[in-house]
C-alpha cells in the first residue's frame, strides 16, 4: 500500500482534495469512486501509517481503546466519530497519531481491521483477527468487551509474573552481596587474628580461608561469571533453534517455579482460545494463534503437533492427550466441552481456575522465600563466626592459671 494525495470532483462539481492508502492508480480510482468522486489528479506521499512508529503505547491504552468502542458501539455511534473522539480525548500523543493515521485509513475506504493491520506493532494479529471476525459477524461490541477483559486479565498476569521473578532475585541478590561483603572484608580481617595462634586449625576453618582466598582473590571472575552465563544463553537463543527449545523446556521443569510458568502459559493460551473461537474463529485458526502467543518454544511445539493431528481428523481433546504436556484438569474440561457443545465456556473455566491457583502459588512461594533466604544467610554467619571464634575457645581453654 502507498499513500496518494488526491484531488477529485463529485457529482456537484465540487473539488475534494485529501489523502488514501492504495495498491496503485487503479485502486486509488476505485477507492474514490466508492465515495462518488472522480479522480482529477494525484500525487504519491509517505503512507500516513509507515510515518507513525507507535512507539509508546501501552496496554493500558489498548484497555482504554477497548473500552471506549464496546461503549461507542453498544450505542451505534459510527466508526469515523468513535475514533476522532478518541484521538481528542487520548492523554497519549502516540496513541492519538495512531488513532488519527487510522481515521485517515478508514476514510480511504478501508474497514476499521483493515486500518488496524497497518500497525500490528500496537495492536498485534489476534487483535487484528478478533476485531475483524466481530465486523464479520456483527458482534463487534462483544468482542471489544473480551478483549478489554483479556487485556485487563494480561496485565495482572505480567503483574504476576514479574512478582514471581523480581522478589525471588531481589532477596537473592541482596543474600549474595552479604555474603561477597563477608567474604572479602570481614573474614579475612577476622582469620588475620586466627593464623597468628600458631595452632593447628579445624578443618572448618580451613575451608573458610580457601573461599575467603578466592572470594578475595578472583572477585571479578565470580562477577563476571553471571554475565557470561546470561551472554551465553541469550547468544544460544538467538542462533540455535534447539538450544532456545531446550532452554524454555528447562525453564518449565525448575523446582517450584517451572509449574507456576507453566500454569501462567496455559491461562494465557485458554484465554485466548475462549475468546477467538466464541468469536467464529475456526479450531485450527485458534491452534496457530496459540503457537505465536505461547512465548515458550517447547509449548509452541506442542502446539503445533496439535494443529496437525487437528489437521489429520483427531479430536481437540484426544489431541492435548497424545502430547502429553497438558495437566489431566485442562484433557478433562476440554472433553467436556467438546462433547455439551460449550467449548468456550470449559477453556473460559481453565483460565478462570489457574488464574487462581498461580496466585495463591506466588503466595506461598513469597512466603517461603524469606525464611529459606534468612536460613541460608544465618547459616553462613554461624559457619563464619564458628570457624573464627572455634580456633579461640580453644585456645582459652589451654591456657593454665
């Protein structure tokens, strides 16, 4: 698509002047004929869409985007003026620049899916696809509604998410730089001390001065050693396929995390699914969806081997069984809801009950953090202070008065 700046005459013999997306010439004619106009002359300009980046939009002005068409809608309010109320209500400069690129879209003749296509940076293919299966269909009220749920539903899911991997870190980082702090400043001016007793030391002790030494001694190589791991892992993710598909599938099988990602995967992948299949989207449609928006390339393939026994003629439930990947609650409500017709209402209840169970399992895994972190760290404060002062006592308890 090229933008065309034109200048047209209608059936008054006024002159229009304005600017469309075309494929060429010929559809540029025919876009205008569409609005009663017959073209005079053109000239080709930047595409209004390629000029806006729609960099800086965030989900919270997607839930607001959702939020105002389900309303503009219900109440029959046309496209063209749902959208100009928008991009003057908009706080974000850049959502109103995506908004208006878009009005200048559907005025060219296009449908409000086809406009939002030009920036799938912002909206995405799902978005994109549900929005134009609602047009198709005449339900478009219902399916902002969802995808203002869904969006809303994403966002505490990140939330989560993020609870789940920055509390852990933080107390993990903060554990670790005590520990760098006593062994590099506080033991060896502590074994200091102790060498000077001429006695023979525990094997406790010991072992204490050989990590103090190296502690001390090679400090930058344990700094640097987590940059080159995490170096490592993003130069295996981005060059080789299988090492990317053994790193998510590791990811998923770490002790007490692993299930809580796996759950949040799924609640993600069923969410999605209830909504584009209530939409019309056919099974297959939805399978391949799932694939883009897994966001683990183990799940994805496990995705993708359900398409395709989808594709062969096996059942959607009979298919999640033969991966062998899904929990028996997800088998076990999908063929229920194959066989009441209710599909979307089973997969709306997996999402609904993991939705649940990740939170309470962020719970508890918050609050197993701190006692096991405060017993690792009192743990290696009593070894410290038992390898220092052991060597001590014992040599108060020789000395004769």
């Amino acid at each position: 698509m090229e933008a065309y700046q034109y200048k047209a005459i209608d059936e008054r013999g006024r002159i229009h002047n304005g600017q469309v997306d075309a494929a060429n010439i010929a559809d540029l004619e025919m876009r205008l004929n569409k609005l009663s106009l017959d073209l005079i002359n053109y000239k080709e300009v930047t595409s209004s869409a390629k000029s806006v980046s729609g960099a800086g939009i965030k989900r919270r002005d997607l839930i607001t985007f959702c939020f105002h068409f389900e309303q503009t809608s219900r109440a029959g309010v046309p496209v063209l003026e749902s959208l100009q109320d928008l991009r003057d209500s908009s706080d974000n400069p850049r959502m109103a620049e995506v908004t208006n690129a878009m009005i200048e879209a559907i005025e060219g003749g296009k449908t409000l899916a086809e406009a939002m296509s030009e920036f799938e940076n912002v909206f995405g293919k799902i978005f994109t696809n549900l929005v134009r299966a609602g047009e198709q269909s005449g339900e478009i009220s219902k399916v902002f509604e969802e995808l203002g749920a869904s969006l809303k539903w994403q966002d505490e899911q990140a939330a989560l998410t993020k609870k789940l991997l920055t509390y852990p870190a933080f107390v993990g980082t903060v554990v670790g730089g005590v520990v760098f702090f006593l062994m590099t400043y506080l033991v060896p001016e502590l074994l200091r001390f102790v060498r000077t007793m001429g006695q023979e030391l525990p094997m406790h002790t010991k072992a204490l001065i050989v990590v103090s030494n190296i502690f001390v001694n090679y400090w930058y190589v344990l700094l640097l050693i987590p940059v080159f791991i995490w170096l490592g892992i993003v130069i295996g993710i981005k060059t080789s396929p299988a090492f990317h598909l053994k790193y998510d599938e590791l990811k998923l099988r770490i002790p007490v995390i692993g299930p809580i990602l796996k759950k949040i995967i799924l609640t993600r992948l069923c969410s999605f699914f209830a909504i584009m299949y209530s939409s019309g989207i056919t099974i297959i449609e939805c399978i391949r969806t799932g694939e883009e928006i897994a966001g683990n390339k183990f799940i994805q393939k496990a995705m993708h081997e359900v398409g395709q026994q989808i594709s062969d003629g096996t059942t959607l439930s009979d298919s999640f069984d033969k991966v062998g990947m899904f929990p028996p609650l997800v088998l076990r409500m999908i063929r229920v809801g194959e066989s009441t017709g209710a599909l979307e209402t089973a997969l709306s209840n997996i999402s609904y009950f993991y939705t649940r169970d990740v939170k309470e399992s962020i719970e508890r895994l918050q609050s197993m953090i701190e006692p096991a972190m405060t017993i690792v760290l009192g743990s290696i404060i009593a070894w410290v202070m038992f390898s220092v002062l052991g060597p001590i006592y014992d040599l108060i308890t020789k000395v004769k008065i």
